[in-house]
C-alpha cells in the first residue's frame, strides 16, 4: 500500500508541475477564421491559414496550418535560429524569439543574411540600412539583421486574435489583425 500511495504522490506532483509550468494564456485547440475577417494591410498574418491547429505543452506552441509544415516555438525568450539556405558567400538563417506574458504571446522574428565571402568578396548586395550600420550583427559571421515580423497572439473567452506587422519596404510598417473562434 505504501509504494501506491508513494507513486500516487509522485505522479501527481509531475502532473501538477507540467500544468504549472506552462507560460502564456492557453491558446491550444483548433480554430477558424471568423468568416469575412481576411488579414488586411499586408500584413501577412504571420503566414497562418483560415484554419489552425495549435497545441500548447509547457513553454513550446506547435502551430499546424493547412498545406504547411508545423512551426515550434519557444515560449520562454530563447532564440530560435533556422536555417532557411546555405551557399557559397550566401547564408540565410530565421531566427525566432517568443515571449509570453499572462495575456499574449509575442512572436518576432528576424531573417539573417550572410552575402560576403570569408575572403571579402561580395556576392549579393542590400538595400538594408542595419546592413551597412552594423556589418558584423547576429550569428552568421559578417551577416546583417533584418526584422521580419512581429506577431501578437491573445485569447480573450473563444476568441483568438492574431496580429501581424512586418516592415514595408519604404521604411513604415504594414501591419494585420484576423480573429479565430473555436
């Protein structure tokens, strides 16, 4: 009887610990777009579809859109980098960084793009101010830091709001707002 009820604690404990643990509001389940609410401005809406998946386990989000591979995030402020292309004198990297708070979760995300040769030739030029400011930012060596969105996901009852900007190519930002219910 003892090992049961030592085992019973045990468990519970790890179970109570998960939930605990969880960072942001609880965004998890399946949800549609509300119905006229296409994202306007360009903003791009993070590139999420009228229908989403998302599941929510300690501090990572696994959002799943139609026709698209699944995107992790680490809720906790970590930097995420993927690796989008590699080449000669050309490297491009995504780098993530998600942070909850108890009422949303903010997604950034920037695109590192390495376009020098180690021996200092360069291959592709930018338009980037960062670029010429800052040759040596992020975690590519020699590569620039560009913002390419910020992303905003609340939960308010069965409302999901999803509110994207990104950076317009004149120097302002477009920015998109789109609302999921359950």
């Amino acid at each position: 009887m003892r090992p049961l009820l030592i085992l019973s604690i045990a468990l519970a404990t790890g179970i109570w610990s998960e939930t605990a643990s969880q960072l942001g509001p609880d965004v998890s389940g399946r949800w549609v777009r509300e119905p006229g609410n296409v994202p306007g401005g360009g903003g791009g809406n993070a590139g999420w579809g009228p229908n989403i998946e998302i599941e929510q386990l300690g501090n990572e989000l696994t959002v799943r859109s139609a026709g698209k591979a699944p995107t992790r995030y680490k809720a906790d402020g970590t930097e995420v980098v993927e690796s989008l292309a590699k080449a000669p004198c050309y490297e491009q990297s995504r780098i993530t960084k998600t942070v909850a708070t108890d009422r949303a979760f903010t997604i950034t995300t920037w695109l590192m793009t390495r376009t020098t040769c180690y021996h200092g030739e360069v291959r592709l030029p930018t338009d980037d101010p960062e670029a010429t400011s800052n040759p040596g930012a992020g975690r590519i060596h020699g590569a620039a830091k560009r913002l390419e969105s910020v992303t905003t996901v609340a939960r308010v009852g069965g409302q999901l709001t999803v509110d994207a900007t990104t950076p317009a190519p004149n120097g302002t930002t477009r920015s998109s707002s789109s609302t999921y219910r359950k």
